[in-house]
C-alpha cells in the first residue's frame, strides 16, 4: 500500500501488521488518541508504519463477527501528526479501513462486510470520503464497494 | 482528549479522515443496530451481481495466496492443491469439466489437488489465463515455492540425512 508524503507528493509504502506488546511502550494517549492498552484482548489490533521504519503512523483495531461475515472497525486513529492540518503523511486513515476490507474478504470472500458505528456528526463524512452506506446506526461496506476502497488504496 | 473538544477545535471532516470513535450502545440499541444492519446488507445482497460476487471471491483467494507465500512462516493448511480445490469450488464447476477447460487429464488435476504431485511449469500460465489475468501465474508459483520451503523446513534433519551419502567432499570455510 502506498502513502503520500504531503510535502513532495511522494509515494513511500507502507506495511500494515499486528501489533505486538512492545509497541505500547510507543503508543501514548496524547499521540494516539485513545487508551489503546484498553483494546488488548477485545479485538484484533493492527498498526501501519513505512516499510523498514518502527514509527507507528496510524492503530485499527478490528473485531470479527464470524456468523455474520463481517468486520467491525472499533477504532481507528492517525498519529497527531498526520491529523488535520499540516499533516505530514495521507491515505493512512483510507488505508487502515481498506486492509480491514482486505481482510474481511479474505476470511469471507463475496459475503464479506465491514462496518464501523458513527459519531452522528461524522456519518456524512464517511459515506462521502470512503463511500460507506446506511445500515440503520451503523455505516458499512459490501460487495462493489468494498472492492472499489481496496482497489483505490491497495493497488 | 475528549471528542467534544476535537470537535470544537476541528471540522467533523478532518476528525472522519483521521478517526473512528468508539460509540457505545446499550445491549438493547445494539441488538436493534444489528438487526437493521442485517436488514440493509440483505437488500444490497439481493441486487448483487453474478459478477460482482466472483469479484469477491477471486480476491478473497487472491489475499489468501498472498497471506500464504508473503508470511515468514510456513502455514501447513494451505498448499498449491489446497488453493487449486478452492479456485475451482468457488468457480462452482464441476472437476471434470475443470480439467477440460485448462486442457488437462482429470487424474492430473486430482493429483495436484491432492499433493501427489509437483506441478508442471504450464499449469500456473494455465491458470492465469483462465482466470482472464485475475490470479498472475507468478502467484502459483510462488506458492508452489512456499511449498517447498515448508516442506524443507518440515523434514530438515531428514532431508540432509538421506543426501548426506552423496556428498564426499566440501569446503572448510563457513560464512
């Protein structure tokens, strides 16, 4: 997967693997987000960094409902500085919820379904941003769509 | 940092591009969300193409092989006949007719299928061509290597032991 470098528009690839007990030493609230110590054990959790680097640049953490062929996306967060503004690194957001997607399908094949539970104010973002569809509170993604999001951010 | 406070100080667009919140529901909202959900996921699933379901099955193999032959560790449950079976299962064809669209004898197909033997070189081009590009004939082979490497790793001692006779000579040097 590729994530570009803001300031060159520069293409560097990425690597996104599980994340491994160590790791927390790195990952604090303020640069994080949320109490990710909190996440062991609910899910699976999953960090992207730049191939060869240690620097964990975004965190998912992903939880698998067999009997229904889906992944829910819990959570998910950019480091602070890639949020908003003066961002150093795009497309890891994007990429986190396309590997969720990739592995949906690899478990579920043409069943295969993600979805994630909006704060309301950020619903009509996500539909728009990664093209997520109503399911009652819930936003997800099915068949086309879950291929297009992985075709568009795992080329 | 509180959500309400990013979102004061940031646009709801910037905090859906970075972040997905944690949103709790009670047992009973939860159970309601779910079944909606199933009741959406239902309609998009009856409009849903024959193509499009063949999209998603072919990469979900597609990832599988990836997974496989990437990992640094051999994983025992997938083999070249292990996803050979599950191409043709998820193509929903008969073996036979299979074995006839890639120009090949049922009795080779069921021993790839089977692990009882090495595949030849045309097979992984074969099989790209049949699935018109969608799994690469580099993909075959490279869990064709994979194969061997797990192999190899299973039955080091043994291995070395059985061509151990064979070697009489050798350097002294070891890097």
């Amino acid at each position: 997967m590729a994530i570009i470098e803001v300031a060159t528009g520069r293409k560097l690839t990425a690597s996104i693997s599980p994340l491994e007990d160590i790791d927390f030493k790195q990952i604090t609230k303020k640069r994080y987000f949320f109490d990710w110590k909190k996440e062991k054990g609910a899910g699976e959790l999953f960090k992207l960094t730049l191939q060869g680097e240690s620097e964990i640049l975004g965190l998912l953490a992903l939880k698998d409902f067999p009997t229904e062929f889906r992944m829910q996306i819990h959570l998910l967060c950019v480091s602070r500085e890639n949020y908003s503004k003066g961002k150093k690194y795009d497309g890891i957001a994007g990429s986190l919820i396309a590997f969720a997607a990739r592995t949906a399908i690899g478990k579920y094949f043409e069943d295969a379904c993600i979805s994630l539970l909006p704060k309301t104010e950020l619903r009509a973002h996500y539909k728009s941003k990664y093209g997520m569809m109503d399911g009652g509170p819930q936003l997800f993604l099915e068949g086309a769509r879950l291929h297009a999001i992985i075709k568009k951010y795992l080329p | 940092m509180s959500y309400k406070k990013l979102l004061h100080e940031h646009s709801p667009k910037d905090l859906a591009e970075s972040l997905v919140f944690p949103v709790r529901l009670s047992a009973k909202q939860q159970k309601a969300a779910d079944l909606q959900l199933a009741e959406a996921r239902q309609k998009l699933q009856e409009k849903m193409t024959d193509a499009e379901k063949l999209t998603g099955r072919l990469m979900g193999l597609k990832f599988r092989m990836e997974d496989y032959f990437r990992a640094e560790k051999p994983n025992t449950e997938y083999s070249f006949g292990y996803f050979l079976k599950l191409y043709i299962e998820l193509l929903d064809m008969k073996r036979r007719e299979f074995a006839e669209q890639i120009g090949i004898d049922e009795t080779l197909l069921s021993q790839l299928i089977n692990q009882r033997r090495t595949p030849p070189e045309y097979i992984p081009i074969r099989l790209e061509l049949h699935s018109n590009n969608s799994i690469p004939a580099e993909y075959w082979f490279r869990v064709i290597e994979k194969d061997r490497e797990g192999a190899m790793l299973l039955n080091k001692a043994a291995m070395r032991k059985k061509e151990m006779k064979y070697v009489t000579g050798g350097i002294s040097v070891q890097i």
